[in-house]
C-alpha cells in the first residue's frame, strides 16, 4: 500500500459541463468517483498529486472536453497547514467509507456461500459464480487500496477479510469437488 509521508499537494479539478444532456454531468461524476476524487461541491473535486490519480483525472478531463465542457486544474497545499490536514482528513474519511462497504459486501459473499453450504448446493455452476464473485472482491480490494493514499484505518481489516473469503471460497470448492467425485468429506 502506498502511503504519502509528508502533507501532499493537491490537485483541484474545476469542471463546467452543459446542463443538457445529464448524461455528460453523470459519466464524468461516475469516473471522479471511481477513482476516488474528493467532492468539494458542485463541479469542485480534489485528489492527493500522487501518480496513481493521474489515469482517471486525464479521463474526467477527456469526457468533460468531449461533451463540450471545460477542466480547470490546480495544483494546491492550502494556506495553512491545517488545510493541508483538513483535505487528507476528508479523504481517509471517505476512503473509510469505501471500505466499510467492500468490508460489508465481503460479510455477503461470506453468507452466500454459508447458505449454499447449508442448502448443499455443490454445482460447478454456482462454484464459478461464487469464483467470479471472490475476483470482483479482490479487483475491488486492488483498486481501493491504490487510492488509500493516507492508509484509512479499515484498510487492514479488509486484507485480512478478503483472506478470509479466499479460504471460505476454497472450503466451498473442495466441497463442490467432493460432491461431484463421490468422496465423502
């Protein structure tokens, strides 16, 4: 995980797009999201200067040109350091906030396979369902923690419940194998 040592500068994306057709205002809103831009207020956003923002910031920037809008971006420090302090503040918090909701999507997938555990549902079907469920987790898990610049606190709680799936997925296929080959476990 990447950690920024020293208070980092900032860069602040200034976004005016057409009010018609939402469709731009909502492709650009989703892209800031995604990479985990900070909402500052309407068409307001900002992302620690760090190399892993700089992909999704050019894309914003590209979708807002395409729909005839225009980007303005700073680079900032705030004038005080506890601006500095304030903006990294709201980050952690909202890289918190992601993870509490990868920690409580892992909680479901967790349940999931308890309950096809429970109802002896061992096909290769719902094994690769359940597989394809553990890798959107673990692509998550990736993209979260290239974002967590700081290192929210939840951050290492997620690692490890994300090992926690990975086993319980394991568990569930070896159970899968044993149903489908008549080994009794």
């Amino acid at each position: 995980m990447a950690h920024v040592k020293a208070p980092p500068s900032w860069l602040v994306l200034l976004i005016k797009l057409p009010v018609e057709p939402s469709r731009h205002r909502v492709a650009v809103w989703r892209e800031l999201r995604r990479i985990g831009a900070l909402s500052l207020g309407q068409g307001l956003w900002a992302v620690p200067d760090v190399p892993a923002f700089a992909d999704g910031l050019a894309r914003a920037c590209k979708l807002t040109n395409q729909a005839g809008g225009q980007t303005v971006t700073l680079r900032a420090s705030g004038r005080e350091p506890e601006d500095a302090e304030r903006l990294q503040s709201m980050f952690t918090a909202a890289r918190s906030e992601d993870w509490a909701e990868f920690l409580a999507d892992c909680g479901t997938f967790e349940q999931e396979l308890a309950k096809e555990i429970r109802t002896g549902k061992f096909t290769l079907a719902e094994l690769e369902e359940e597989e394809q469920s553990l890798e959107r987790l673990r692509r998550w898990h990736r993209d979260l923690t290239a974002r967590d610049v700081f290192g929210a606190p939840e951050a290492a709680e997620a690692g490890a419940r994300l090992k926690q799936c990975a086993a319980a997925c394991e568990d569930y296929a070896e159970r899968v194998f044993d149903a489908l080959h008549g080994t009794p476990r």
